[in-house]
C-alpha cells in the first residue's frame, strides 16, 4: 500500500497514532474549520432543535451546534473509537450538562437505534458510504417531519476541483431524490484548492 493510501484511509476510519494525527489535522486544518462552521449555519437551528451528526470526527461541527441548542440534544456518531475520544474531550463541557453524546456507532444503526431528529448531516463522510441510495433512505426514516438533511463534500484528492465537488452533488441530489426528500438545494463554499458543496432537502 502507498503512503498516500495509507493517509487517505486514516480519514476513512482513523485508528491508532496515525489516526490520532489525522484527528489533528482535522480540527485545525483552516479550510476544514470554515467548512464545518459554515455547514452548521445552513442548517438554521434553533434552541429545542435534536440534531445528529454522521462521522463527527473530532466533534468541531457538534460544538457549534451546542453554541445554539440548548434545551434540545446534540448527538454525533462515529465508528472510529479515536474520533470519539477526540470528540468527547472537546465536547467534555456540553457532555457534563447532560444534553450531549458522542457515541461509537456506524451509520446502519441510525434507524435501528437512533431517530426523531430534527436536523441530520455530514461532512467529508458521504464519500466513505457504501452505498449512497441505501444511506439517504436511512438519513430520511431517522428525521422527523419537517425534518433537515445537510451533506458537504469538498474534494480532498491530489488535485481536487470544482467539478469533482459538482459531481458528488449530483450523485447526492439523485439519492436524496430518490429517498423521498424535497426542496433539494445546493449550496457552494469557496474554498482552496476546491470548493466545498452542501446538498440540503427536506421531509415533509
Ligand atoms: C474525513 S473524516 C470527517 C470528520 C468530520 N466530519 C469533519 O469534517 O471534520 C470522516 C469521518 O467519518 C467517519 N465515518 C466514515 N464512515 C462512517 C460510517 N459509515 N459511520 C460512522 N462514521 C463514519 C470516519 O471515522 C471519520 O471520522
């Protein structure tokens, strides 16, 4: 395997040291910052508001989501136990008020364990599930009615483009479609090298 495949899969499910480090880069790298603060106010919470994060990695999108939902629950799942403890220790504050999880789970165990949520989103996961029609089915049956999804992808290849971030968003769009979501929108964040793209739809 080439060291770049090694790294790549890090981001996939960090495990062990170099997961550790792949945790790091992630809560620090600039762009990565931006992408999630900016996907968190897509999604127009409000206090009362159950949201659940997918593949939350070290948890910098549920700390904001925690700066507004106040009386409402923050959940983020991950099935890298790495990610869930970098997670838990930034969110270690929220967790001790009670309204707050992190949890070790993997997104087929969304409809089995987890539902009811008002907002439901992602960001850099999309790309690792195995299958796209199947996850958004799975998204939509954990929302309740008038209910958010929120997916953001930016292209994080050797030479990532615009037209990769576009791409994702069609095959997104499709899926979500096909889920029954409506008012499917797109939403586009400059960034270097490459845009970050965020597809939302409702359930109604
Ligand atoms: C590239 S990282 C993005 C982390 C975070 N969302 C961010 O943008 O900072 C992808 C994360 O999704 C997690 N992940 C990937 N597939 C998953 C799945 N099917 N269920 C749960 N977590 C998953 C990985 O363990 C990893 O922490």
């Amino acid at each position: 395997m080439s060291l770049r495949s090694v790294i790549v899969n890090q981001f996939k499910q960090p495990h062990g040291i170099l997961g550790h480090v792949a945790g790091f880069i992630m809560a620090q790298r600039p762009s990565n910052r931006e992408r999630n603060k900016w996907t968190v106010n897509l999604l127009a919470l409000e206090p009362h508001h159950e949201i659940l994060e997918i593949g939350c990695g070290p948890g910098l999108a549920l700390k904001e989501c925690t700066k507004t939902v106040t009386t409402g629950r923050v959940i983020g799942i991950d099935y890298s136990n790495v990610m869930v403890g970098q997670a838990q220790r930034r969110l270690s504050p929220e967790i001790k008020k009670g309204n707050t999880e992190v949890r070790l789970a993997c997104l087929d165990q969304l409809t089995r364990e987890l539902s009811g949520f008002d907002r439901v989103f992602s960001l850099n996961v999309v790309q690792f599930f195995p299958d796209l029609e199947e996850a958004f089915k799975q998204i939509y049956a954990c929302l309740d009615i008038n209910g958010m999804a929120a997916t953001t992808f930016q292209p994080r290849t050797k030479n990532p483009t615009r037209e990769q971030a576009i791409s994702m968003a069609l095959k997104i769009h499709a899926a979500m479609s096909n889920a029954g979501f409506t008012d499917i929108r797109d939403h586009e964040l400059p960034l270097k090298p490459a845009p970050a793209i965020c597809v939302t739809g409702k359930k109604h």
